[in-house]
C-alpha cells in the first residue's frame, strides 16, 4: 500500500465510519478497486485507521468523557462493549477471512439497506432522550445488535444505532451513543491487531505494530492515514446528527442497496474480485 491509496481509504473511513454504510465494506471495496496488495499489512491498515476516527469522538465529545464524576457512563460502556469482545475474540480468523471476501460485503450492503428503508417506520415512538435514561440491560442490547457488524458490509454504526432504537432511543441519541461505544469497542479492535494477534507471512510471525515499523512507507501510511481519517471523521458526525434529525435512515438505505447492486454486478462481470 502506497501513500496515495493510504489517503483514499483514510478518507473513505473517515467518512464511512459513523454512517450507516459500513466502513469496512467501503474499504475492502476501495483496496480491491485500487488493487492494492492483500497483504498482512493491508488487514492491520483497514483495522487500525480506526484510530483517527476514535480522536474524532473524543475531541467532538470530550466533556462527556472527560466527566469522572459521571462513572455510569462509562459502566454502560463497558457492558455495552462485553459482547464484541467476547464475539470477537472467538471469531478473529472467520471474520479476518470474511475482510478477503467482496461478494458477503455486497450482499449485506443490500439486505441492510431494505432494513433502513423500514427502520424510522418501525421505531417510531421513542422514550428514551437522555443518556443518563438508558439503562444497563438497554446498553447491552445495544452491544448485541453492534455484534451483527462483524459481518463486513453489516455496517457497525447501522447495527448499533438500529438497537438502541429498538431499545425506544432517539434516532439522534442512538446515533450518538453508537458513537460513544465505537470508542471502547474500535479500541479493543485496534489493540488487539496491533499488540495481542501474531500475524504470518513468509514464514516469519510478527505483532501488528512490529509489522507497520518494519518499514518506512508503512510507517507513513500509517501515520497520515489516521490524520486523514480524524479530519474526515469530525467533519462526518457534524454532518451526520444534523442530517438524521431532519431526513431519518431512507437515504442511506437506498444507498446501500444501489451500491450493494452494483458491487454484485461488478462482482459476477469479473471486474472486482
């Protein structure tokens, strides 16, 4: 992966990670179009851009994390986050082999844009509007929808804001608590590729973060790829929250499913594989 194709999918993160249209899938689909190589360190990349697009959060939102006092918050959170870790340590090599694959990325790209279509009909009378209303049993729903994310093409901000919906939220407050769960569980994500996974190639075993440092064009895909992803991410979520308090999930679900089409068709015309 060169600097420029660090740069489209950075910018494809930034952009796909807080909307509903899963930003794996757009990256998985934006390396294939870019042929860029399907190595170790392509995987780690698309997982540990995430990084920038935690800081977005963090820096959109930091009165509400850097609160102490408030240590329900942070307890949701933590609930919240069990069953991805949990899933996701079982799972790791079903969904690493899942990220090589396009057709799975464009059939839930489909499926999960005609839930959209439905979504704001479906949970249309809410009672939740605050954080501090949702409670610990909501929260982990919520995680357990966040879960079907790990499906790339799911999409992990569709997953989550759809269960925090079911769970009676605002669209704007389960966008916004999808947000805040993205933290901890694209953390664990990130930490896990980077320092706890033993990567293989050529015979040779190494941790992510040994992978990115063995050389300099690594390095610096890394590096401006993650500044690229948390400008384009803060720019995103302003444009998102305003965006879904006025027009709901239709858009995005039409979106999904003419994209999803599209990639089926590139899929079987050999263009994309």
């Amino acid at each position: 992966m060169d600097l420029f194709q660090a740069i489209v999918v950075a910018i494809v993160e930034g952009l796909t990670e807080y909307l509903p249209i899963s930003s794996t899938g757009h990256m998985i689909i934006a390396e294939r179009l870019m042929n860029v190589p399907n190595s170790n360190f392509t995987k780690i990349f698309t997982v540990a851009i995430q990084l920038g697009a935690i800081l977005s959060v963090l820096v959109l939102y930091w009165k509400k994390f850097l609160n102490l006092q408030a240590w329900q918050f942070y307890a949701k959170l933590l609930v919240a986050v069990i069953p991805a870790l949990v899933l996701g340590k079982l799972f790791s090599d079903q969904i690493d082999a899942l990220l090589e694959k396009p057709t799975p990325v464009a059939i839930a790209m489909l499926l999960g844009g005609v839930v959209l279509l439905w979504i704001d009909k479906a949970f249309s009378t809410p009672r939740i509007k605050e954080e501090s209303q949702i409670g610990f049993g909501s929260a982990f729903a919520i995680g357990l929808w966040q879960c079907l994310a790990m499906i790339p093409g799911v999409s992990r901000s569709a997953a989550s804001i759809i269960g925090g919906m079911q769970q009676k939220l605002t669209r704007s407050l389960a966008a916004e608590f999808s947000f805040f769960l993205a933290v901890p569980t694209m953390a664990a994500a990130t930490g896990y590729s980077l320092f706890l996974k033993d990567w293989t190639e050529a015979g040779q075993t190494q941790k992510g973060y040994e992978v990115i440092m063995s050389s300099s064009q690594h390095l610096q895909a890394f590096a401006v790829g993650n500044v690229v992803a948390f400008v384009v991410a803060l720019l995103a979520i302003k444009f998102f929250i305003g965006f879904l308090q006025k027009h709901g999930f239709k858009l995005f679900g039409w979106y999904r499913i003419i994209g999803g089409i599209v990639l089926l068709i590139l899929i079987y015309s050999g263009y994309l594989h």
